[in-house]
C-alpha cells in the first residue's frame, strides 16, 4: 500500500498511475474516499484510458490515510499540504487538479496556493456551496457522533451520517475534519488565476448552480450534468467534459 509521510507526520495514501501523460490529481469529498468518488464511478479508468497520469490520494481523516482524532491537525489548510506534499515527494512538475465537494474546495485552494497547477476542476459544487461554505461545521460534527442517528435533526448531518457509516469511516477524525474544515471559497474564488470548470448535476441541491461559482473565477467556466451529489461523477457527459479540460493545456 503506497504511502508517504506528510510534513506533520501524518501517513498519507495515494496511488500513483504513471504512463507517462499528464499528470491530474483527483480529490475526493467530505466522508467518502478515493474509491467511492472516483474508482466506482469509472472517472479514474476513463482518464487513464485518455492517456493521463492518474495521481489520487485519500485525504488525512479519510480513507486508507491516518486519522487524526485532533481537529488541529486538519488546521491551516492541512488537506491542500498534503497534497502540496505529495507533489513534491512524486517530482511532479505540474499538474491539473480534480475535486469533487470538500475536495473542490481544496483544488481551488491549491490554484491560487501551488505554481505547478495549471488547470483545476471543481465537481459538486455551485451557488449552494457559496451559501454552505463549510458544510456544516459543528452541526455536521454533532451528527458523525451522535450515538443514535435516529436522533440526527440536521438534514445534511443526515446524509452524510449516512455515507459514513456504509464506508466504515472513523467518525471521530470526520468530526475533527469538521471542527477545522477547509473553508469557504470567497478567500480563493478572485485570485484563482488558472482555468476552472465547475460541474455539478442538475438534481444537486447541495451544490446549487455551477455558474454561479464559475462567474466568480476569471477564467472560469461551468457544465450541469443528469445526477445529484452523489451519482453526478459517473455519467458521461461529466467524464468527458473532465477529461477534455485537464487534458486541453
């Protein structure tokens, strides 16, 4: 199981497929990981088949990485390190970047943040994450612990509560996640200076509008897809348009 040590410490997984293309990295969401977002969805296969060299990782918290139990470890931009981190532990010069919910907002981040980025794409979001923008925060904490989640009142703590169970996922390192989560998008949205596309499926009612979020970036530009939040990444027109716009620069 390839991993790395990132520059708090902290055991990063990440698989690396290299063939010599251009290199995209895939970020995944909030309580889900690497395979759910992008292996079982088919848009890991598609770009490799395309000739791209597939770097994804699971984010600190999440996944095969290591959970933190310690919201301070999730500070300061903690995700978008890692992923700086590995860039630097792979040599990659640069690179486009893919993420899908929590793991847009880290993508936009790395835009603005790390040089060798040159394109991002921002899946699962739009006007509704503007409005959102950390998905939750303490609310979203209270229902990962809930002992009962019968109990859980907050829709969105609901579905997520939900998600994180079928994975299995340590919901003491979600909460800590949650407690320092990675921010809203106003910082990031007017200095981001590479290309952007923003997807989101048309019965996404937690992303909302992509336009909206696009107009917002320079050189930005948005699709709306069949789906909602949760099955948008597997349909065609979202794959091709994602593979047409990492590999285009």
């Amino acid at each position: 199981m390839p991993t790395f040590t990132s520059f708090d410490g902290t055991e990063i997984w990440f698989d690396d497929q290299d063939e010599g293309g251009p290199a995209v990295v895939l970020l995944h969401g909030f309580a889900a990981d690497t395979n759910l977002n992008y292996v079982r969805p088919g848009l890991l296969d598609a770009l490799v088949d395309a000739g791209a060299r597939a770097i994804t990782v699971d984010f600190r918290g999440h996944g095969l990485s290591g959970k933190p139990h310690d919201p301070d470890a999730y500070a300061d931009h903690a995700l978008a390190r890692d992923v700086t981190a590995l860039l630097d532990h792979l040599g990659v010069a640069t690179v486009a970047v893919v993420g899908y919910s929590m793991g847009a907002r880290v993508a936009l981040r790395l835009g603005v943040a790390d040089p060798r980025v040159t394109r991002v794409v921002a899946l699962g979001v739009g006007t509704g994450s503007l409005v959102r923008p950390d998905a939750g925060g303490p609310t979203m904490a209270d229902a990962l612990l809930a002992e009962d989640p019968d109990a859980i009142t907050d829709p969105l703590g609901r579905r997520f509560r939900r998600l994180a169970d079928s994975v299995r996922a340590d919901r003491v390192a979600l909460a800590a996640c949650m407690a320092r989560p990675p921010g809203g998008f106003d910082d990031d949205l007017a200095t981001v200076a590479v290309p952007v596309l923003v997807v989101a499926g048309a019965d996404d009612d937690l992303a909302g509008d992509p336009a909206g979020l696009a107009d917002r970036v320079a050189d930005g530009r948005s699709l709306t897809v069949p789906g909602g939040h949760f099955d948008a990444n597997g349909h065609p027109d979202l794959q091709d348009a994602v593979i047409d716009f990492v590999l285009a620069g």
